[in-house]
C-alpha cells in the first residue's frame, strides 16, 4: 500500500468521524435551540389575552 492511500484511508476514516460528531451535536443544538423557541412562544402566548382564543394544538 503506498502512503498517498494510506493517508486517503486515514482521512476518510477521521472525516467521517468527524461529521457524524459535528452532526450529532448539530442536532443536539438544533433540539435545544427548538424547544427555546418554544418556551419563548409559550410565554409570549400568555402575557397576551388576545392569543388565548386563538390557540391552536
């Protein structure tokens, strides 16, 4: 095996490594940044009366 694949195969490995970590907290931030949202939207609904007719599920 030359070292142009070794290095290749060691890239490929890492790499993928790497983005399956950079994806999995990706959407662990995604997952956080939604439910402050949430809660944001929730608490804006209850400080105003004229959203309390119109909530919808």
């Amino acid at each position: 095996m030359t070292l142009l694949q070794e290095i290749i195969e060691w890239l490929v490995l890492h790499v993928h490594g790497l983005v399956n970590f950079l994806n999995s907290r990706l959407l662990h931030n995604r997952m956080v940044v939604f439910q402050i949202y949430l809660q944001f939207k929730l608490q804006k609904r209850n400080l105003d009366p004229l959203h309390v007719e119109n909530l919808t599920v």
